[in-house]
C-alpha cells in the first residue's frame, strides 16, 4: 500500500508540469480514476504501468525545463560605451580638440624661420624644449585660501613638456577614437596610421633642431614641407580644417572643451 500511496503523490505531483506542455491534457479525475485502476491491478500489471508512468512524468519535466529556453523574446544589448563612434568621437573631440588645434597653430608659427632655413629661432626652439610647455596645471592644495597642510607647502606644481610631445600625444588619442568597432587594432586606423607617418617626419626635424641647430638648413626645410602635407592628411581624417584655411592663426584653450564643436 506504501508503494501506491508514493506512485499516487507522484502522480498527484507532475500533473501540474503536465500542463505545460501541448501533449499531457489529462484531467484531474482522469488522474484519480487512473490511481484507482492501478490499485486494482495485477503487481506485473502494476509495475508495468508504473513503468510508463515514470517515463512520462520524465518526458514532461523535461519539456518544462526548456520552455524558459525557448522563450519567444529575444536578448537584446543594452549598447553603452562600446555602441559606436556616437559616444566615443564626441568625448575625444572635447579633450584632444584643443590640444591638437594649438599644437597646430605653434606648429604653423616655425614656417617663417623654416623657410629661412633657421633653426635657432625661438619659435622653432620652443616647439621642442621641454620645459615651455605646461601640459598639465597643478592644482590648488589650499581650502578657501587657507594652507591646512603639516608642512605648510600649498603651492600648485605644473608639469611641463615640450608642445610637440604633447601633439604627439594628442593626436594619437583622438586619431584611436575614429573608430567604428572595438575589434581593430589602434595602429590599422587610417588616422593612427596618417598620424605616425607624420611623427616619422617631425621626429627627424627635432633631431635637427636639438642635436645641431643651423642657420641655413636647407634640408630641414624639405622635412618640414613633408610632415605639413602628411599633417592635412591627419586634420581631414579627424574632421578638422586644413592648415591653409586660416583657423590656426589663433591660439586654442588645451583644456578639456563643454562640447565637440570647432571653436
């Protein structure tokens, strides 16, 4: 009898999961009245028929457990940061715009010595020394003008390098931006690559202009006509203006900029 009651409670047990599924409509009295034949019956009879019953109550677990599986809604993403160049160009267009703007305008200012052949002028001088430039502002220490440190020091320290250093490293970022997947390589990037070719030729230039400044260098000149026509190439893949369009005649903010825009 013990082992009626269990196939009964098992029974009694899957008859929901039945539901499910297209196959098992069984009514509940169905059920009951299926019980009670089973009670009736021969033991071969019986575990015969606990044995179809077994297979089943498995056949329709089994069915329940994949109907989350078989769910008609489809996964979607959520797309963030990684969706495409609608939020990435925009970002780096705000912190590089100004950097590689007045790296251009400073760049433009070295023509008139270069043309001389002059590499001792302070404007061509300037672009390279490490010491000019300050990339990054130190920031204030003090609260409302009072010095709450130990040691007394509150001064802000700046951090200086060349403009060319930082152009390098300017155009870099904002070339790596121009992108429209995350699969590609930085350095297979038509602005990466525009940007480099332009960085082999300047890196030349500043080996000039550090190692033995001339007055009269005639082969400086040529360089420097190279990495300008290898910098249009850049500012046109970066969606910005030429050099002879007039634009960099003024100085840029190398901060961070509110928006993506041309200033």
């Amino acid at each position: 009898m013990i082992k009626i009651n269990t196939f009964a409670l098992l029974l009694a047990a899957t008859s929901s999961s039945q539901a499910f599924t297209a196959s098992h409509t069984t009514s509940a009295s169905n059920q009951i009245a299926t019980i009670e034949l089973s009670m009736k019956a021969s033991p071969d009879e019986w575990v015969e028929s606990r044995r179809k019953f077994i297979s089943s109550a498995s056949s329709a677990l089994a069915a329940v457990s994949i109907v989350p599986i078989l769910s008609p809604f489809p996964a979607t993403a959520s797309g963030g940061a990684t969706a495409g160049k609608y939020t990435t160009i925009p970002i780096a267009k705000r912190r590089y715009y100004g950097r590689v703007q007045e790296a251009v305008h400073e760049f433009l200012l070295m023509a008139p010595a270069v043309i001389k052949g002059d590499l001792t002028d302070p404007t061509v001088q300037d672009f390279f020394d490490v010491t000019k430039t300050i990339v990054i502002e130190g920031k204030k220490k003090d609260i409302n003008g009072v010095c709450t440190k130990k040691d007394g020091d509150c001064k802000s320290t700046d951090i200086y390098d060349s403009r060319y250093n930082d152009m390098k490293t300017s155009m870099y970022l904002l070339g790596n931006a121009f992108r429209y997947n995350q699969t590609k390589a930085p350095d297979n990037l038509p602005t990466v690559k525009a940007a480099k070719a332009f960085f082999k030729q300047m890196n030349l230039f500043e080996r000039k202009v550090l190692k033995n400044p001339k007055t009269n260098d005639q082969e400086a000149k040529v360089i420097y006509a190279k990495a300008l026509d290898l910098l249009d190439e850049y500012l046109d893949l970066v969606e910005l203006p030429p050099t002879e369009s007039g634009h960099y005649d003024q100085e840029f903010s190398t901060l961070v900029g509110e928006t993506s825009r041309i200033t």
